[in-house]
C-alpha cells in the first residue's frame, strides 16, 4: 500500500462462491517445487525447512487418516499442539476436508479441555505427549471424541501421527467447500463467565487475511516472517498462517517452551527474517536487554497486536534498529480492522486508521457516529452489507450474538476515539474505564505512563473504592531487575504519572505484585484484580 486514502477508496473485496485455502492457496504456490513455506528451528539448534509442496502433501495424507478415523466435513477437530510443524500440517489438512478446526493452547487444563469437547461437540482431538494425559483424564466423561491422535511417541489408546501419516495415501479429492461452511471455531479468551464460541468460515476467514498479510504485516514472497504468538490463540492464524501463507512469505518458526527475550534477540540477528510481529509484553521484554550488542541486517518491519502499544516501547526499540513497531487492531471475531499501515505516518499510541474494506466507527448509545476527539464504543458497519472478515456468529448462541450488534453495527467491546485526521486511540475496554470523581479514565494511558518510568517492568490499572471519590486508580506493579518495592518508590511512580499524564489519572494506590493474572491468550485480567479490589463493597 502506497497510497491509504486511495487504497481504502477503491479497496473491493472478490468473494467466490466455493473457497478452500489448502486448494486455492497453498496448493497454488506448491506449485513451484522448491519454494520455502517455513524455517523451523527449535531450542538444541535443529533446523527444518518445509516447502508449500511438503505442506500440501502432508495434508492430503492427514487427511485421509482423519477420513479413516471417522472425521466428516462439518466436525470438529480440536487441536493443542505448541509449535510444531504438525499444528501448520493439521490445520491444513481439516480445512482440506471441510473439518473445523478448533485451536487450544497447550496451557489448557483438563477442565478446560472437557469444557470444549462437550461444547463444541468435537469428534476428534490432535495434542502431544504434554497434553495427552490432560485428555485422558477426562475423556470418559467425553463421548463425542471417537478418535484421539498423538503427535509424538506412542501412547496407549491414541493413533501416533507420524505412523499413521507415514502410511498414508497422498491422494486426496481436497472438499469443494463452500464460502459460507464453517472452518473456525475460536473459544474467546473472555473477561467473564466461560469462553464464548466464535465461528469463522472457509473464504470470508483466510481472504479477509489478505488485508493482514498485504498491507499490515507488508508481506511479498520473498520475506522471512517471524511470528511469537503462541499456536493456541487468534494471532496464529493473522501471523502464523492466513496472513504470510496468502502472500507466499516463508515463516520463520521457533519452537520453545517459553519466551526468552534474548534468545529471541539472538536468533532475530542469526537468521535473515525480514519481518516480525509480536505482543508489546515481548517488546517490552526485549527492550529491558541490551539491544546495542545485536545487528538484525535483515530485518526491515515490525508490527505488534494482542494489545495496545506504548509509545515508549516505540521508541526505544526504534532508537535500537531503527524500525517503527507498527500498531494493529483486531480481535478473535475479526482479522485486522485497523492499523498503523507502512505507508502512514506513524502517531505513537494510536492503533492507526480503519482497514481497507473495514466501515469502523467510533459510535454513541443510539448507533451515531460520533465527531472527532469524543469518547464512545469502537464498531464495525455490518448493514446493509457484512464485511469480508468478520466472523460469522457466536456458536450455538443467538442471544451473544445478538447482544454484540447495535443497528448496523458489530460492536467491538472496546472504547476508543478518532482524531481529526481519522486516527484511532484505544480507551480501554468498556468495563474497564475508571470514574473518579467525575473524571473518565482509560487505563491503557496509566500503564502507559508507568511502563515509562525504568523502575517498572509491567502493569495493570484497575478502579478500587474510594470513600470520598468513589474510585480511584490503583495500579499493580511488576519491577524492572535491581528495583525493590517501597514507600519512596511509590511516591516517585505517582509523581512520575502525575508529570506524563494529567494530574488527575497517577493511581492513588500501588501494590508491587510478582505476576499478573492473564488470560489464556497472554492478556492482562484486568477484570479480576478489580473484583479483588471490589470484593464486599457495592459499587
């Protein structure tokens, strides 16, 4: 994208009637023999290099074992595997074969896992060696699963992957799905109650991905894209998959049991990766290491999502390689809608302008458009006409679904504002916005301020009672290395606030915390550190 205005313009999306990605898509670019689909590297040095071709075979073979273990177009395959090439070659293979994938990640607990199964109704569950027991665990209590598959050593009771794949026929009539079959089923990292079920469908998914690949992540097919997202959430399929895979861009793949942010460093200098997309927690993290000891020639785009990105992270990693860490917005129910594209000017803090083929709007109670610089909630345009993109519906719960639209509009759940120049500014979640004495304050621009100050290392900011206020803020602080928590370091953070936002928004309250409770997919709960906070009191 050269030019926004004039791409967001004409932008048009072209929707067949009959899609499937592992045809249309990866069997498309198998069909140069040695083009690089992934570089996989794992903790001991190993390296595995898989073209679109190997892919492609893969998943025919899959596929024909998941046809032999009983699996039909339209069942549901959940699959916890961390980042291993079978998470790519399953997820492949149940598109192939009009499956619905459902996506777990490997913190899951066995109650979490039977939650889904029963659920979703699942009919088959694809894991390792780490996870198998988690299943077994339960799976009595679970009598949709008829086939249970292993990737890994054997086990009693599982199919092993690489036997069965090993003996398999690669020929395979790939399912002629069509563009409205469902082929996604995300279970929502919710802030209460339990997950809901988000449905994405065989074209409207991976085409509206196009939008990540092509203008955010700025993907062509000569790049090296290295994603950090964990295998089990969304950002997988925006970063890991969808996204690179409809652009022909290889993926650079490490599989490790936890983040290490110089390791990551380390390899992000060793390998010719030439674009990256991360979390603010890992830039954060990176930021904290020395970052003049490392040369990353190669590399010439970043991007971050999951949450909003602050400004001083920006900056320090922009100092260090002088690249702009570019800001993106979505969410499980929806590829990218907005975002701080390669071509824009970069306003840091802001998630940047509304996608190409994305009505995004900030609204007020009744469903109107609100001028600029004027708080309301953040939401997607989905009448007369339902953008390319946008998932298709809560499973098997029409009153969430419904609860989520006002008018002609999928509200996104989120607080935000747009400038005069049509950039957005994230607020905060709707529940999570603080009243204190008659002051609205969003905590994304607390923890902002606090993650500016070098004794702090993370933060939540969350409302607590207040007898003369009503509330106030309260922020949950985890330090830097060689801090300790005190009374003099508190008041240096308050006033630190005080300075770097208005006066009125330093939090009033500061507990030092070791960690901070998250959800599945790596997000700050801050609606549990509230409850906390609430616990007794009526608000």
């Amino acid at each position: 994208m050269m030019d926004y205005d004039k791409t967001y313009a004409e932008f048009k999306w072209e929707v067949p009637e009959y899609f499937n990605f592992s045809r249309d898509v990866i069997d498309k670019w198998a069909e140069d023999p040695d083009k690089l689909a992934m570089l996989w590297v794992d903790d001991e040095g190993n390296e595995v290099r898989k073209t679109f071709l190997d892919f492609s075979k893969a998943s025919r073979r899959l596929a024909n074992v998941l046809r032999q273990q009983g699996v039909q177009k339209g069942d549901v395959v959940v699959v916890i595997l961390p980042r291993l090439i079978e998470w790519w070659e399953t997820n492949l293979a149940c598109l192939r074969m009009g499956a619905v994938i459902s996506p777990g990640t490997t913190q899951l607990t066995a109650k979490d896992i039977k939650y889904r199964f029963e659920a979703a109704e699942a009919v088959c569950i694809i894991t390792d060696n780490a996870n198998a027991p988690k299943v077994d665990e339960i799976i009595a209590d679970c009598p949709t699963v008829k086939s249970r598959i292993i990737v890994g050593e054997p086990r009693e009771g599982w199919l092993t992957y690489s036997d069965a794949v090993a003996a398999a026929s690669e020929e395979f009539q790939t399912e002629n799905t069509r563009s409205d079959d469902n082929a996604i089923l995300y279970f929502t990292s919710g802030t209460t109650g339990y997950p809901k079920m988000t449905v994405h469908t065989h074209a409207s998914y991976p085409i509206g991905h196009i939008i990540t690949g092509k203008f955010w992540l700025d993907l062509r097919p000569e790049d090296l894209h290295w994603n950090l997202s964990d295998t089990g959430w969304a950002k997988a399929a925006w970063s890991s998959f969808f996204g690179p895979w409809n652009m022909g861009a290889a993926l650079f793949v490490h599989h490790s049991l936890r983040f290490s942010p110089k390791k990551t460093l380390e390899l992000l200098a060793k390998y010719p990766i030439t674009t990256m997309c991360g979390a603010p927690t890992n830039y954060r993290m990176m930021i904290l290491e020395d970052l003049s000891q490392y040369k990353f020639p190669t590399l010439r785009h970043c991007v971050g999502a999951g949450e909003p990105l602050n400004p001083e992270v920006i900056e320090v990693w922009k100092k260090a390689t002088g690249i702009t860490i570019r800001d993106g917005y979505g969410q499980t129910e929806s590829v990218l809608i907005c975002g701080s594209f390669p071509c824009l000017e970069p306003r840091f803090g802001s998630m940047g302008k509304p996608s190409p083929g994305f009505d995004l709007q900030v609204i007020d109670e009744n469903g109107n458009i609100l001028p600029p610089n004027m708080e309301g909630d953040l939401a997607v345009r989905v009448k007369p006409e339902r953008p390319v993109g946008l998932f298709k519906e809560y499973w098997k719960d029409p009153a969430k679904t419904a609860s989520v639209h006002r008018g002609d509009w999928y509200l996104t759940g989120d607080r935000a504002y747009k400038d005069e120049d049509g950039y957005l500014w994230f607020v905060g979640r709707a529940d999570d916005v603080i009243l204190a004495a008659g002051y609205r304050i969003g905590p994304f621009e607390v923890e902002s301020a606090l993650l500016e100050h070098p004794a702090v290392a993370e933060s939540a900011v969350v409302s607590s009672p207040d007898e003369i206020r009503g509330e106030v803020v309260k922020a949950f602080v985890i330090l830097a290395p060689g801090y300790q928590p005190s009374d003099e370091l508190v008041k240096e953070l308050q006033e630190h606030v005080k300075k770097v936002t208005a006066p009125y928004k330093y939090p009033r309250k500061i507990e030092f915390v070791d960690s901070l409770p998250k959800t599945v997919s790596g997000k700050i709960r801050r609606i549990e550190l509230r409850e906390r906070e609430w616990a007794g009191k009526r608000k």
